[in-house]
C-alpha cells in the first residue's frame, strides 16, 4: 500500500521495501445508535438463495413446491401453500430442474411437488426430472396468474372465510402479507386493478370466503372492485385495505397493522420477488414478517419500523447477497445510521506471536461493527514470475487463512483478502494485464482462493506497473467484477492517488476503474517519499479528492486512505540520499516482533523532550537528535490532525476509509485514541 512515484524508484526503492507502511490515531466519541444482530442467507444465485433458505427452515420435507425463478405471477400465491404441505418453496428455471434444487429435494427426502404454473412457467422435461428421481409432481395452473392462484388456494386454503385480495399484475404487496398468510392459513388470490377475474371471483364463492382484505392502495385496487366483490352471488365485504404512497410503505404498513413475531425479522429486497418469496415460506413457520428495502434511501415508514424493532433487541435476516441488498443497506439495518460510512481495515502481515494478523483485529472491542466493516489481511501477491499465478505469503498459512475468516466473521465483519504486486519490476503487471489467458487465469485463481476460505470478496492492490498498462488493469478490473459480483462478492480497488499533475500515474483511470468496483480505495498517504514532510497533508488529499470527483467518480465510492503511521526522518549525511525513514506508531510497539522494537512518537517526545509543532494541515512534528549524533524530523498523526482528514467524509460525500494499518494500533494506548473517532465519523 505504499505510495511512491516512479521517478524516485531508482533512489528509494531499497529503502521504501524495507519500510512497511501504515497508520495512527484520534478523538472522541459521540453517542452510537443501538444496533441489531445482523444475519444472511443467501447463494450465489436466485435459484442457491431459496435452497440456502430451504437448509435454514426443513431438516426433511416429504412434500415442497416449486416456481419458476424467472416470473413472479404463479408464484406468488404459492407461500401459504408451502406452510400447508410443510415444506419449502423453491425456485428453478423455466426450462430445466436445476441441480442444486434436485440435491436439496434429495437431501429433503421429498417424495412429492407442487408445481406453480403451466409449461411455460415449468416445462414437462421438469415434471420428468422430478419422476427419474423417485418424486411425484403435481401440477397447479389455470389459464393465467388468476387461474393459477385460484387453483392454489383450493389446495392450500380449501375452506376459509378470509381472503387477502393483492394485484396480480405487481408483487411486493403479495411479498408484503405473504408470510402472514401462511402462517395463518388464509389464502392470497389476485385481482386486476379495475375488474375482479372470473376466476377469483369462482375461487371466493367455492371456499367459502365472505369477507377480503385488499393490500395496496387505490392505484393498483380501485374501489369499484369493492362493489364487484359485493355483488357476487355470496356477496363478499372488505373489510380493510393496507396502503401506503409505495410498496415499501404499503409493506410497513402490513407490518405494523398485523400482528407478528418480531423477535425476528425477515429483510427483502422489494426491487425483485425471488428471495422474498422463497423467505416468506419460511418466514411463515414462525408468522415472522418479511421486510422490503428498496436499492437506497429508505422511506420515512420503513425507517420508523426498523429502529422500533431494533431498539426492542429484534434481530434481522437478510434474504440475499450483498448483488441484492448491498453492504451500505445492511450497516442501515443493523445500525439505523441512514448513510452510513465504511471502515476499510487492511491487517499487515510478517508479524507472529501478539503482533499478528489475527490479533491486530482481536484488539477490536465488541461489537466489532462500532469500529469496523471490512477486515484486509495482506495475504496474497501476484508472481513475479508473471504467469498469472498467485501466491500466499507474509505469516499466514492455509489453515490459518480458514482460522482468520472465521473469527473475523463472527463478529459480523467481512474479510477480503489483498492481492498485491510486488516492487520489484514492472513487467509483472504489465505482462499478466496485457494478456487475456492470463487475465483469466489470475480471476481462477482469485476465485479459488476466495472460495477456499469463504472470503466475502477481494481488494485488488496493484500499484507498480507501466502507463501502457492502464487500459489492460481496467479490462481486469471489468472482468474479474463480472465473475466476483453475481456471486455476492465485494470488489475493493486500492489506487494511487492523483491529483492530475502527476505523468507517472496515469494507469490510474479512475473514471473507468470506478465502473467495476463496489469500492475505490484511494491511497491518500506517503505524500512525502524522499525529504521529511507529512504522510498526508490535508491541502493536497483535497487536491486528490478534487480530481477525483473531476473525474466523474461517484464519490459515494471512494474510500479515503488513513495512515495510522508515522516516519521519521534520519539524517544520513549522504548527498546521494540525505534522509533514511523509518515508520513509527504512535506509542511503542508491544509484544515481539521480526524487526527491532519501535519507540512510538509518544515515546520519543518524553524522551527527548521534544517541542512538538503543527504544520498548515494540522499534521504534528517534531525534531531530536539521537545518541549517535543523528538528526531527526518526525511528522505522525495524532487526534487532532486525524479528526480533521475524517472531516473529509461529509464535505465529499465519500463512502468512508480505506485504513494502514491495524498493525500500528497493537498498543492499548494506540487503540484507545483511534477506535473512539472511527465510530464518531463512520456510525
């Protein structure tokens, strides 16, 4: 993560690769909003969600359903009939039986299934599926949706005096009261939003129904159905109808009219019905409700609820990967922060005993989530061979990358492992992005490795290659988010940063990265490289945030980088390089560690008594003389220059820090200054 140009490589290079990089310290710490436990189910498809909920919900299950993933209409009605038979509802493609719903009937020990719809919603070739593997099926479809819902609710409901009444035409208000349904055995038919259809109209008057309850509003159920409805041969009242200005808060408003357990709650998103209608089955083993989010800002209702059911120790499940419900939706769900900003920390590795990766982020107190989101151990590097491989390194071994994303992850914290490129020469990138065998290879490879341990994704950390090599990295970047993203998985790119001036770093498109990335990691820090100055003066990350969003870049992408880490100058007395660094935290290091033990800032200061001042950026130095007769300069950070970076969040609209690193934060003293103002600006 080190921040050098190019033109000083042939200066420093010995000298920055013998320096690793990284961060300080802050300030205090202002009231936090309560916070929930946060769960998620989901695969990396629509069709490995719903068996993923299946495995959640049935143990075994003799009799399931089954609907088409493709088209929400037969679909919908078909939750109260999953509570019915006690069994699943799962989801395949129209044209085949998908081989993870077989395994999970398999695993069920089904013997018989209800299908949803006609053959164009479920083709015979499944129904034929279904016979080779020893199930029956049983087929349930009308003419259209109507008919299909009608003939569901004769199976599911054959004799109810209630019925809810819901478009047939839209699906998040059948989303919305579906796993109340369920659990109370009251059938969902559908209607068009002017003329109630024959066939729901025959389904009323067959099951016996003499009052409905319409869910939405006016729009999408005019009231001339009502007078439709009282006019049947068994006239048929309403007696409610549950509506909001939009399905969100027509959703909250079911939510809050009806009555639930809501020691847990089911989250949805209500942009698309596959996750919640394979959950609302679920959901309704335990009358739970299901929840719909939107992609954004959430509306006045759903926000009320939401911290209602939070401050009440409600926990949530959410249906779905972060494609779904993306990682910014779900820090408002846990922690009710409408916009809340992402702590990116990079773990640094070469380190055993107290000092290592695992226990750079066992120094978090609980909950973690107060402080942190994503958790980055430098484990990977490409090979310098340039032949598309990766290889493991630094302190961690196979069996201790399974060990660190597990503790890492049950404390709700993501891991995403780093793949960096080495300094030795540019040629490694250079070679493995301008072709595109080895392009693939690499995306294998990074796919593997994220598989092998369950990682929640990559950050990609390539930062010495050629200006050539631009339009190649951001190929990479298009082509590895193509593979990475469907399958939930978060896509982080560190880059250098640019303040449009700089001839060397032109690979850097970020227009163009920003495109194929969940978040850009912009490594504002090592400012200073060859003389003593400032790891990160405030003037100039303003100048890197301002060419950023000159850009074009949505600054609701952009991570700012933070260094927990200091240098200090040594005067050498050598023309050719006058000044030697060293990295320093803010208090002395504890614990052994594979270099000598640093003195923090802290330390020096009482020791030499120095006078510590504060440039134009708030950024604090100092000067002293060693016992050898070697003059000194040290610029750190310390609270105060470190709350006024964090001040760059708001007046930049920026998603929250990319942070180097952990490491430099082992000492209590360290991590009581940093932790506090992580969660003042980003929570």
């Amino acid at each position: 993560m080190n921040f050098i140009t190019k033109k000083a490589i042939s200066f420093f290079c010995s000298l920055i690769i013998s320096v690793s990089l990284v961060p300080l310290q802050p300030f205090q710490v202002q009231a936090a909003p309560s916070e929930s436990v946060t769960d998620r189910i989901y695969g990396n498809t629509l069709y490995d969600t719903a068996v993923e909920i299946s495995k959640r919900g049935w143990d075994s299950a003799p009799v399931a359903v089954l609907a088409t993933g493709k088209n929400f209409p037969d679909a919908l009605t078909g939750t109260v009939l999953a509570r019915t038979v006690n069994g699943p509802l799962l989801l395949t493609e129209s044209d085949r039986l998908s081989p993870v719903v077989s395994a999970e009937l398999k695993r069920l020990g089904t013997t018989e299934v209800y299908l949803l719809g006609g053959t164009v919603a479920l083709n015979p070739g499944i129904e034929e599926s279904l016979i080779n593997q020893g199930i029956e099926p049983k087929r349930l479809s009308g003419w259209d949706q109507y008919g299909t819902a009608a003939e569901i609710a004769r199976v599911a409901a054959p004799s109810s005096s209630q019925a809810f009444l819901v478009n047939g035409e839209l699906f998040p208000d059948a989303l919305s009261i579906s796993s109340y349904a369920a659990a109370q055995g009251i059938p969902v038919l559908l209607t068009r939003p002017n003329s109630l259809p024959k066939e729901t109209a025959e389904a009323l008057t067959e099951l016996g129904v003499s009052e409905v309850t319409f869910v939405g509003g006016k729009a999408v159920i005019h009231d001339s159905i009502e007078e439709q409805l009282s006019k049947l041969p068994q006239p048929v009242k309403v007696t409610a109808r549950y509506a909001g200005y939009d399905q969100y808060e027509t959703n909250a408003v079911v939510l809050n009219e009806l009555s639930f357990d809501t020691s847990k709650v089911y989250v949805a998103t209500g942009k698309n019905f596959p996750d919640a209608l394979a959950g609302a089955a679920f959901a309704g083993k335990s009358n739970t409700p299901i929840l719909l989010i939107p992609s954004s800002q959430l509306g006045n209702l759903t926000t009320i609820y939401l911290n209602q059911k939070r401050a009440t120790g409600s926990a949530f499940t959410i249906f779905g990967g972060v494609g779904v419900i993306n990682y910014k939706m779900e820090g408002v769900i846990r922690t009710g922060v409408v916009q809340p900003r992402v702590s990116l920390q990079y773990t640094q590795g070469g380190f055993g005993g107290t000092n290592g990766m695992l226990n750079q982020v066992k120094l978090i107190p609980s909950p973690a989530t107060d402080y942190a989101d994503i958790i980055a151990p430098s484990w990977y590097y490409l090979d310098d061979t340039a032949d598309g491989n990766v290889v493991g390194g630094w302190d961690a071994t196979p069996k201790d990358y399974t060990q660190f994303t597990t503790t890492v992850q049950a404390r709700n914290l993501k891991v995403l492992p780093v793949i960096q490129s080495s300094w030795a020469t540019t040629s490694t990138v250079d070679t493995v992005m301008a072709s595109e065998t080895l392009r693939a290879k690499l995306i294998g490879q990074i796919m593997d490795r994220i598989k092998s341990i369950n990682a929640d994704g990559v950050v990609i950390d390539f930062e010495f290659m050629s200006n050539e090599t631009g339009p190649y990295l951001t190929q990479f970047m298009k082509e590895l988010y193509a593979k990475l993203h469907p399958l939930n998985k978060l896509v982080v790119q560190a880059v250098m940063p640019r303040t449009g001036s700089e001839a060397w770093l032109e690979e850097f498109d970020y227009s163009a990265l920003a495109q194929h990335v969940d978040y850009l990691h912009i490594m504002t820090y090592d400012y200073s490289h060859g003389t003593p100055g400032p790891i990160a003066p405030l003037d100039w990350s303003k100048k890197v945030l301002n060419y950023t969003k000159a850009q074009g870049v949505d600054m609701r992408k952009v991570l700012l980088g933070i260094p927990y880490y200091g240098v200090d100058w040594v005067a050498t007395g050598k023309p050719a390089a006058p000044y030697s660094r060293v990295a320093r935290g803010l208090n002395t290091l504890y614990g052994p560690t594979s270099d000598k033990d640093l003195s923090g800032m802290t330390e020096l200061i009482a020791q030499y008594k120095g006078s510590v001042q504060r440039d134009a950026s708030q950024v604090p130095y100092f000067s002293y003389t060693d016992a050898k007769g070697a003059p000194h300069i040290v610029y750190y950070d310390d609270a105060q220059s470190w709350n006024a970076k964090m001040e760059l969040l708001n007046q930049y609209g920026l998603a929250g820090v990319g942070a180097w690193s952990l490491y430099w934060t082992i000492n209590p003293e360290c991590s009581n200054r940093l932790l506090p103002i992580l969660k003042q600006h980003l929570r």
